[in-house]
C-alpha cells in the first residue's frame, strides 16, 4: 500500500475483526487526511515530465477546466485531451493503458485509489511517471467494492474501480455516477459491465519491437517496446482509432502516438518467451 491517505493493507490490525460498516466508517475517517483537491493540484508546481513530448497532457488549465490529464499521445484521441470529472470510464484490453491513466494523473499532482487489482505493475506505472506518494492500493477491498469507490470518491480525483468480473445493477451504478458528478471525481472501471459510463477506452496489443530476429530465437529475448491500438467510444463522439507505441528508454517508459491507418490495426499474439521490461 502506498500513498498520502494512509490505508491499511488487508490483514492488518486496523481492520482485522471489523465489521463491513465499521470498516467503510474507517475508510471516511481516512478520507479527511486527504488533501483537499485543490491543495493536490493547485498548490503544487507542475511536475516535470520524465518525456516532455510524449508524456502526460501539458494543457495549463486541464485540472481547472474539470478535466485530468492523460498520456499527451492519448489525449488526442479524446474529445476533451483528458478524462473528464464527474464521469464514468470504462476501460478494457492492455493493461498499460490503465498504468498511463495512473501515472499521467498522479504525475500531474491528482490522487488516485486503485481498487481491486492486487497485480498492478506498480513499478511499470512509476517507469510512466506515477508519484507513489498520491497512490492508493486497495488489492482486497472486500465483498463490496462498489461501495468502497464510492467512499473514496469524496477525495480521491480518479478512483479505478476493478469488478472482478462481476456486473452491477444499472441503479445502482446511476447512484455511483450521480456522486462522482457531486464530487467531481472520475470513476475508472474495469473488468466488469457497468451501465451508464460515458466513454469507454479499450486497448490491445498490435506489434512487438527488441525481440530477437533470428531464426533461432526469434520471438524470444527483452521487450524494449510494444504497439497498442487503442479505441474510444462515446455517446457524443464517434468511434475513434489510433495506434500508440510505449517504450522502455533509460529506465522510463514514454508514450508516443504512431500514425498508421486504422484498418490495419489488427491484435497480435504474444511471443511464447519473453522479458517484459518496464510495459
């Protein structure tokens, strides 16, 4: 667990013995050590990006026109170059697109809670320029997640919400979404159905780059950087295609947008043996 508002990890004593509505009471306790949003953002200097054409989203009022900044080669692909406050994301497919979200948003001065997803590449997103100390892990929220994002909307800028493959009832959902508008919180979710999101951003793998050529060894060896093909959907746009590369350089990895026509973008396997480096 890392971040700022200081959540327990599950098993340890704070919430050992503790009943589901005693440890949601917890959870609010720990929301009012949160800085206030505007402390989180406005009150810090920008933060320097590790790939100053190619990282987060560099628009100087994105967090003061309600929206939070993404991957600069993603934020062409949206409508607004940025996930928009007070909406509801779907996101599937590669999971690096997740870890870009992460990382553009806390590098940016945002806190973020990440529930449900006990094998993020926590080290992969901190590569992409993720702030540890303005991220949240909640690995084993319990039997009711859905209740759990709902508390941390209230001070979080970007709640992503793993569902485990579980979907959820469309009032319930209306009622989530309803408070994340009030808060003025984004709600990322995953692995699931969620009625009612806004835009949904799916991603998946298009080509490979630095594994081996030869015939020997060809799909073995380090990968140095990975294609992905990347749509979003919404209700007040168009679907929209593009492709990204995401590359491991001196340790860092840097988001770049490749121009390729789309219907070319086409998935593609994943080598039999190979050492993913940074992605």
């Amino acid at each position: 667990m890392a971040g700022e508002p200081g959540f327990p990890v599950p098993g340890s004593p704070e919430l050992s013995g503790l009943s589901r509505q005693e440890r949601l009471d917890y959870l609010r306790r720990r929301m009012a050590a949160v800085p206030a949003r505007g402390e989180s953002v406005a009150s810090r200097a920008p933060v320097e990006s590790a790939f100053p054409t190619t990282g987060t989203s560099t628009a100087p009022d994105s967090h003061a026109a309600g929206v939070l900044p993404v991957p600069a080669a993603l934020a062409e692909l949206l409508p607004r170059g940025g996930l928009v406050r007070g909406s509801v994301v779907s996101v599937s497919g590669a999971t690096s697109l997740l870890l870009g979200l992460v990382a553009s948003v806390t590098a940016g001065g945002g806190h973020v809670a990440v529930i449900g997803h006990p094998r993020l590449g926590v080290l992969a997103a901190v590569e992409m320029g993720a702030q540890l100390e303005r991220l949240a892990l909640i690995p084993d929220p319990g039997a009711d997640p859905v209740e759990i994002a709902a508390v941390l909307l209230d001070g979080m800028d970007l709640v992503v919400l793993g569902l485990g493959g579980a979907s959820v009832a469309p009032s319930r959902a209306r009622a989530v979404v309803a408070r994340a508008r009030s808060k003025g919180s984004t709600l990322v979710v995953t692995d699931g159905h969620w009625d009612g999101a806004e835009m949904r951003l799916e991603a998946w793998v298009h080509g490979y780059a630095g594994l081996g050529n030869g015939s020997q060894d060809r799909g073995c060896g380090r990968l140095r950087s990975l294609s992905l093909a990347v749509c979003a959907r919404g209700r007040s746009f168009q679907p929209r295609t593009t492709r990204l590369d995401v590359r491991s350089a001196q340790g860092r990895v840097e988001w770049v947008s490749t121009p390729e026509p789309v219907a070319s973008l086409e998935a593609a396997p994943f080598p039999e043996s190979v050492e993913v480096v940074g992605l």
